[in-house]
C-alpha cells in the first residue's frame, strides 16, 4: 500500500491550477498566483477589463527584465 500526497493550487474561480507532490513548489504557485490577482486587481482599477488585467499580470510576471526596487535598494 502506498499513501500519496498532492497539493493542489486553486484559483479564484476554484479551477485547479497546479498539483505537487513537493509542497514548497505548491506554495511558490499560489504565492505567484497571489501576486498576479493583486497586479490584475490593481491594473483593473485602471479601468481595464478582468481577462486582459489577468494576461498583462502574467506577462509582468514573466518578464525577467522587469526589476523591483525596495525603498532599501533605492537607498544603495
């Protein structure tokens, strides 16, 4: 007999998203997964629609060439 774990990411609509075996790369999904809703929460608040606020918080995410400065880091 084997006992197998999964951690499964659901989104906000309650679709999952991802499954892990490994927990800490199912923390590392929702923590992104937060991220992209506040991004696409406040780009929505701009007045752009749910879906394109969700696919412009994606593409910030995956930009690599994107840097994120802390009022530390603007100090040095």
């Amino acid at each position: 007999m084997t006992i197998r774990t999964v951690h499964q990411v659901i989104n906000k609509s309650g679709t999952v998203i991802g499954e892990f075996m490994d927990i800490k790369l199912a923390k590392d999904l929702d923590n992104r997964t937060d991220v992209l809703y506040f991004i696409a929460d406040l780009i929505e608040s701009a007045g752009i629609d749910e879906t394109t606020a969700e696919k412009v918080a994606d593409v910030m995410l995956e930009d690599n060439t994107c840097l994120l400065y802390t009022s530390d880091a603007a100090d040095e």
